[in-house]
C-alpha cells in the first residue's frame, strides 16, 4: 500500500461524504444509544465485489478463492485470522453479518493499468469503474439484491483489481460515485489490491470502514507541522490495518472505540457518576467499555477499554488499558499539536506520556497502555480537557494484564472532597477543572485572564465574589463549585473608518486553511462583510476579514452564524463561533464598551457560498452584525489596554510554595531566578501543559527575587516576585 500518497487521495476524496456521516454540528454522545448512521449500524449487508483484470497484468487468484476469502467462515489462507466476513463480525460484536457477492468472472479492463495509473486516482479511475459497472449490468447482474440505504444507495460496493496498488494514481481508496441500476445507485465504493501472492485484508477492511461507516482515516493525512502517527498500531483506521513490516495485514487491529461506539457496536458504561474508590472491572478484547464525559462541552470524553493479546490483537505493540481522548467536533487526525485549538479528534492517551504518536517517533510502543509492573495510575495530569481543565478522571491500583482487568476508580481517598472549577472565554485559572482535596485542607484557585482581558467576576457555590483575582477555600468539607467570567477589554483608536479590510485567497480546502500561511491574490476594503470581491471566482476560493466592531455598553454579547462552507468568527484571537455547512451556531463573550479587534475567515468549496452572521446583547435584539470600523491603535491613549506590547503573553503568579507560569503556546521553559545581589539561586527546565506550569519555590527564603523565563531561545518574562511566608 503506497501509504503517504494514498493517505492524501483518501482522505480527500473522503471528506466530502465521511465528515457528513459523522456530524461535528451533532452533539455525538449525549446518550449511550448508538449513533444513527441510517441503515448501516446493525443487521445483514448483501455487498458486491467486481473482479478486475488488465491486459497487462495476469491473475493470481481463482475467483472461487477470491469469494471464500470474503465469506467463509474460519478462513485462514494465507495466514488470514478469518475472512473479512469474519472480521466485521468479531468487531462489531456479531452485530453486522456482510455477505459479498463476488462477480463469476473478472472483468477485462478495456485499457491497460498503466493507463489507468496516471492522474492520480480522480478521471481514469471513475472511467474504470463505469466501465466495469457497464459490464457486469451486460451479464444479467440485478443491482437490486444488494442493501441500500434510505435514499436507495449502494452502501458496499467493492473494486478489485489484480496485482499491486500502482505508483502514479491507482492505488486503494474510498471515494463516491453516482450511477443508477436497477433502481438503486452506487454511491460511497472502494477499491484496492488483491496482491500477487497472498491476499491479505488489512487495506480492504480499511477502505470498507470509509465506505460502509463514513470513518475517517486516523492517522495523519496530510504531514503537515513535520508529520505524525495518528492512533497508530491501535486503530484499523489508522496504521493498524498493516502487519509489522508495512504491508495490509492478514489480522488487522479493530477499530477504536469510539468508531465502534458511531456503528452502534460499542456498549459503553458511564464513569461520571460512580462514587470516588470504586472498584471497576475491565473485560479484554471486550466492547462493554467505560465512558467519562466533559458536562461542559458535548463530544468530549474519554473511553477507557482493555487489550490483551492474542486474537484480533495478536499484532499489537503490547497489552492493558488503552485509554481514548475523543473530540467529536473534530473532523481528523491531522494537528497533533496537542493543544486546546489543534488536536487529533481521536487520541491515544500514551500511558508514558512520551507523546510518541504525536511526534511521529513510532507508531506505538508497550508503554503505552496502563498495567501493574509499568504505569498503574491514570493520574489527573493524564485526563486533563482540551482547554487545560482536570477532568477529574483518575485510576489507581491497576491489575496486570489479565481477561478482567480491575481498577479504582477516583482519587486516593475515599473522604476527598471535590472542587469544580469553570471560566467563561478570556481567561484561565490554575486549578481548572474538577479536582479532590484532602478533607479540611485548603485550596487557592488563582485567575489568570487572556491578554486584553481582565476578571468580571468569581461566583463561589453561585455567590458572587466580585472581580477578584484569587479565591481560597478554607477547611474544605464539602464539595464547591466556583466559576470566574473574564470580559475583554476595549482599544483606543485612531483615524477611523467605516469599513472591513479583506484578503482574496483562491484554493481548493475541504476546511479552513490557515490563511497567515498562505500568499493573498488581492486585498482591499469593503464596507461590510461581504462576498462582493471584485473579479472572484465562483468555488474554491477562500477570505479573510479584519476590522473592529464598536460595542455599545459593556455586558455579555452572544454571536450566531451560518455558513456554506465553512467560516470563523475571532475577537482579538480567540474563536468566539464557527459553523462548516451545519445548522446555525452560537458563542458568548463578554465585552466592554468600544472598539474590540476581531476577524473573520470564511472559504467556499463547491455551489452555493453564503454566510450570516448575527449578534445579541444588552438592550441589543438579534440582528446582523454591522457598523465594522478599520483604524490604528492609539497607544498613546490611557484607555488603550496596557499589555500591547506583551507579544508572548506570559504571566508569573506567586504563592507563599509555588511559581505558576501561563505561557500559552509554549511548550518548554527555561527558568531563572536571581536574587537583588544578581546572584543565580535557582534554575529549573520545565515543561507546561496547555502552557501551564508551576515550579516549587520552597527552597527560597522570604524575600524579593528577579524571575526570567525564557522559550524558544527568547526571554519572553522579566519580572520581580515577592515570597511572604
């Protein structure tokens, strides 16, 4: 399987259709029901497999082989655990029985593969395929026996071609199709290798997850920011669907949890409500698996399941709990940044936390499962949400690797008491999140606004406590909430004028690029957001926005968009609303009177381009978002905020035990602290998660010292720091 240029065919020619199937706008786990992808999550599936040969190639296999390794039950030529039939059933728990109609013959290709395997994978294959879909309709074939779903299309509709995948373009991949039959249509189809002396069902079981579920790839499709892993050996979708050497694998890995739990083949067990230091069991190679929700963002959760070798894993890099990060609004596996904004949608949380997947440094290890005599504890620093927040999942005492595997769920103490602590957009606070403390300890929740913004407020079990920066929780006996909101705050402006600034992009994006990456064909002015470009094409073209909006009184605005395809409302750099061809959206921020910098980015792919974009707030109905102002910051003005300058963001906070760093976007600190002779006392690398870090400074006296901290070879924080004991 040519790896990296199928991977970018595939998950091109994918995202139009599997995306669809798997609906970021929905929220994808508020029950523990299946997911309703119509017609395809449980039951019989008649498929269909067109055999095809090439004048310049010869066949290896009899069709009789070709349909028993489809369909016979215990298959085991060529080292194959199964026929594909087989696999389907064993990952889904029997709860999908696919039976394969192999043509009697091969179809002879009119034209030679050489011709075929030229154009990357686009014209010259859809000319095979109608081809062969032509033939078979020549020899009687009745279309109509095969399962459709509730538009009448074709939902397995397989190509097999002798020999191996070609170098220029026609290699294994799943895309869409549009021919009626019989009163049915082809739709979603794959097509792939048979091999040339043993056929094995790696890459097929691969391409049919696309095809049949709407899955998409897991791996990293596109190599940008130096390339990763992905899931890895852990999921089919991913390098799981190869044996150690590269080539399809004759056993390939089931597909992770969450995919099973989109098939409706997951049972899957909630964890947020079980009592701190409950005992859980973990059956291996089981699909019951334990879920842990976000309560505060939908689609967010970690599941939690247990492998053991051998069977369907016999290939895996080890064995134990393997526990899963899922980000449902996500639509790939493509930013493995690790960060709030560019994250995979389904992650392998690395029990080593050597972050091996992200990086591309293998594609999995031993280590990276959770097991007696390696990592026993999933501790809260392994479960912590996008946004930084502990989500409060935490095991301890877990087993060796056996059938059951058991676990205590929760903290190390039964009578620990939990803090839930949440933020508004603007800011962020050391402990955020759900956390337990010890029964009457104490606990200091420190704000940490954004750049530009500052605390409105800090409600303690819903009392507000007005706009302080700190709160400390004393002789702790039960447990608390606390929720600080930030509000931005307003730029001065100068030379002011009515309109939006605009940069003209054209290309060809299944989602929104990156448009600082990108060289812009034109930019110029309009006087509102508007599509009215001179001399834009009609599809495939891309724009950014950038201007102020002038905000009447201060108060908490809420911002509503529609788009087709896909745009993204920021104020000062922080995504307030998004929407790619969904319902509409909505996002809140509170703002203060004025001039607040925002942008707007918006691209079209094919048809129709259109978006709307509404706001609401105090003594403000619904209604779309005009009166956009350009200008210069007045930095001269007192009421221009006072950080401008600050272009890394960093802040320092001091407690009487601890440093805490909020360096967003850095992922590793130098830090140094001197004292008022000059004199370097201390000197520590660390290493921030989310751009959060703390550093003990217990081994300080009481006094007065000079704090430096240093990323990326720049200082980017200078600044004194009192110890008062």
């Amino acid at each position: 399987m040519k790896k990296t240029l199928f991977s970018l065919i595939s998950f091109f020619l994918l995202t139009c259709w599997a995306v669809s199937s798997i609906n970021p706008s929905t929220d994808d786990f508020k029950t523990d029901t299946p997911s309703k992808i119509s017609g395809k999550n449980i039951g019989k599936v008649e498929a269909l497999v067109i055999l095809i040969n090439f004048s310049d190639r010869t066949p290896t296999f009899l069709q009789a082989d070709v349909d028993s390794f489809f369909n016979q039950v215990g298959y085991n030529k060529y080292t194959n655990n199964g026929s594909i039939h087989d696999y389907w059933a064993a990952v889904s728990q029997n709860r999908i029985d696919v039976h394969t109609n192999v043509t009697k013959t091969y179809f002879q290709a009119p034209k030679t593969f050489a011709y075929y395997d030229t154009d990357g994978g686009s014209g010259h294959t859809h000319e095979l395929l109608d081809a062969a879909l032509d033939w078979l309709e020549s020899t009687g074939f009745d279309f109509s026996k095969l399962s459709v779903d509730g538009n009448k299309n074709i939902i397995a509709l397989s190509f097999q071609f002798v020999g191996n995948s070609g170098q220029k373009g026609l290699w294994g991949h799943s895309s869409g199709h549009n021919r009626t039959f019989d009163g049915v249509k082809t739709s979603s189809y794959q097509i792939s290798e048979l091999g040339t002396t043993n056929m094995r069902k790696g890459g097929i079981c691969h391409e049919q997850g696309h095809m049949l579920f709407g899955w998409p790839d897991s791996y990293d499709t596109n190599g940008d920011n130096g390339g990763s892993s992905g899931c890895g050996k852990f999921d089919l979708m991913a390098a799981g669907n190869s044996d150690n050497s590269g080539g399809p694998s004759a056993n390939p890995m089931p597909p992770n949890p969450y995919f099973r739990y989109l098939a409706g083949w997951n049972d899957l067990i909630p964890l947020n409500s079980f009592p701190n230091d409950t005992t859980i069991k973990i059956i291996a190679n089981n699909w019951n698996t334990y879920v842990y929700r976000n309560p505060e963002r939908d689609g967010e959760m970690y599941i939690i399941e247990a492998r053991k070798k051998p069977n369907r894993n016999v290939d895996m890099p080890g064995d134990g709990i393997l526990v899963w990060h899922i980000d449902s609004i996500i639509s790939g596996n493509t930013n493995q940044q690790h960060t709030e904004e560019l994250h995979y949608k389904v992650s392998v949380v690395q029990a080593d936390n050597s972050y091996h997947l992200e990086t591309g440094s293998n594609i999995g290890d031993a280590n990276d499962y959770f097991k007696a005599g390696g990592t026993s504890t999933i501790s809260y620093l392994n479960t912590r949400w996008w946004n930084t927040a502990f989500s409060g999942l935490m095991m301890r005492n877990i087993s060796t690797v056996k059938d059951t595997m058991t676990a205590n769920f929760g903290s190390s103490n039964r009578s620990d008491v939990s803090i839930t602590s949440t933020t508004t957009k603007g800011g962020r606070l050391n402990s955020l999140g759900l956390r337990y403390c010890a029964l009457n300890s104490s606990q200091t929740i420190i704000s940490l606004p954004s750049k530009n913004f500052e605390v409105y407020d800090c409600l303690v079990d819903g009392v507000s406590q007005g706009a302080v920066s700190n709160y400390t929780f004393t002789n702790i006996t039960a447990p608390h909430t606390l929720d600080y909101s930030f509000i931005h705050k307003p730029v001065a402006l100068k030379d002011i004028l009515s309109g939006v600034n605009y940069s003209y992009y054209e290309g060809s994006w299944s989602s929104l690029p990156d448009f600082s990456k990108l060289t812009a064909l034109k930019t110029g002015r309009l006087n509102t957001l508007a599509l009215t470009i001179p001399n834009r094409i009609n599809d495939n073209f891309g724009i950014h926005y950038s201007g102020y909006i002038n905000v009447p009184a201060d108060g908490e605005y809420t911002f509503y968009l529609t788009s087709d395809d896909g745009s993204r409302f920021m104020i000062d750099g922080i995504e307030i609303v998004a929407n790619q061809c969904n319902p509409e959206t909505s996002g809140k921020l509170r703002l203060r009177a004025g001039y607040h910098p925002f942008t707007f980015d918006y691209f079209e792919g094919q048809v129709a381009e259109t978006f709307v974009l509404k706001w609401q707030g105090p003594n403000l109905s619904k209604r779309i978002l005009t009166g956009f102002k350009t200008g210069t910051v007045d930095t001269n003005n007192d009421s221009a905020v006072s950080d401008l300058t600050n272009d890394a963001n960093a802040d320092m906070f001091v407690t009487p035990n601890e440093f805490l760093f909020n360096c967003p976007g850095k992922n590793e600190l130098e830090v140094e602290v001197y004292n008022l002779s000059g004199i370097l006392v201390s000197k520590q690398k660390l290493y921030t998660s989310g751009g959060l870090v703390s550093m003990s400074n217990t081994n300080l006296k009481t006094g007065m010292y000079l704090v430096k901290v240093i990323a990326d070879g720049k200082k980017i924080l200078r600044q004194k720091a009192s110890i008062i004991r």
